[in-house]
C-alpha cells in the first residue's frame, strides 16, 4: 500500500519564508548591535587612556593651574656672616596662572607665572608682578628694588649698573621692609646706599651663580611691563 506524498501548501510555504527572513533580520540586528559595543567599549578605553595620559602629564609639569597659587612656599630667611638671607626651605617652581602670595617680599622663589620679566639689564618704573619677576629669578637673574625711601641718587646709580649688567633687573616695590633690596633665587640683602660695596659682590655672586635653577634659561622675549 503506497503512501500518500506530502507536498508543501501555500501556506506553509508563506510561514517558512516568513521565519527565514525574522531569522536574517535577526541576524543582522545582532550583528549591529555586536558591532556598535565594540565601537563603545573601544571608545571608553581611548578616553580613559587619553585622560590617564593627560592627568600623568599634569603632574609631571607641575600642573599649570592654580591650585597652588594661594601659598608660595614655606620656610624661613636664615642670615649669613656675609649678611645674605638664604631661604631655608626648597623653593617649589610649579607654573601657576593666578597670582601667587609669597611669605617674603620682595619674593626670592616659589612658584611663578609661566611668562618671565625681561631681565637683560631692563630698568622699569613702575611696579612689576612679582609672579613675572620669579620667573626671571629662576633664570638667574639679579632684582635691584627700591621704595620711597630710596633716594633719587642712589635710584639713578643703581639703574646705571643694571642696564649694563645682563640677567638683571629694577623696579620699584612700595611694600618692602627696606630702601634698598637686592634679591636673587633664594638670597636677599639689604644695602644702605648704591655705592655699598656689597652691591657689587651681590652681582658678582648671584647674576647666573650656583643658586640658579636654570642656568642660561632666557632673559629677553618676556615681558617688558
């Protein structure tokens, strides 16, 4: 006895094709969404290596914002035989963008406008910021100040011996203790008169001495108040 054969009515064949395709739109919805993750998670992993680099490189630079820019440095003057003040701490020289208040003043270190004073025996008459100046320090350089109590002569005299004197620099500073001030990285004295000959040996051990954190470090293209 034969079997009857089975054949494929209309509508079986419309339910067949009908899964075929929901199985290839599936396939297809996987595929996209299998392929948009990995577009996020590689995504996630460049920022995150780009902020991990970024955050590294901060802190190597010292971080140029102003975090530190409410403190200057700690630390006390400590008066030689020679009547230098050295400062007895490790001056920081973070770059910082807002200004800084440093525990001396005329300020000797600490950290410091990324822009520097131009101090290739430039004279200024007006007062400079001192974040500016700080920098010029760290360069080497020499800080002639004065105030009101300063007479015109010696005023007149000591900006002769600056403008001749390359890494170093004058302005007036209203608020120092003293008429006459002579500053560099980490140092200070005071001086009674321009004609003192400690002026001199100031100049002569400070202009680019040993104290200097970057020697040859550039004097000019700053700025120039």
């Amino acid at each position: 006895m034969g079997s009857a054969k089975k054949t494929d009515t209309p509508s079986r064949k419309a339910r067949i094709e009908e899964m075929r395709r929901a199985d290839q739109s599936r396939e297809r919805r996987n595929r996209v969404l299998t392929i948009t993750a990995s577009v996020i998670v590689v995504a996630g992993l460049v920022a995150g290596g780009a902020f991990l680099i970024n955050s590294q490189s901060d802190a190597a630079d010292g971080g140029d914002s102003a975090a530190s820019d409410s403190k200057g440095a700690s630390g006390k003057f400590v008066t030689g035989k020679d009547g230098v003040k050295k400062w007895s701490t490790k001056l920081t020289q973070n770059h910082v963008t807002k200004d800084v208040k440093y525990p001396m003043e005329p300020p000797v270190g600490g950290d410091h406008n990324q822009v520097w004073m131009n101090c290739n025996g430039d004279v200024y008459d007006k007062a400079i910021k001192n974040v500016n100046a700080v920098h010029s320090l760290e360069h080497g350089a020499v800080w002639v100040t004065y105030n009101a109590k300063a007479s015109d002569a010696d005023v007149k005299a000591l900006a002769a011996k600056v403008k001749k004197t390359p890494y170093s620099l004058m302005s007036p500073v209203e608020d120092q203790k003293d008429p006459i001030m002579l500053s560099a990285w980490g140092h200070q004295r005071t001086v009674k008169a321009a004609s003192d000959p400690n002026v001199g040996t100031f100049f002569e051990t400070y202009v680019q001495g040993k104290q200097t954190p970057e020697p040859g470090a550039a004097c000019t293209n700053g700025l120039s108040q």
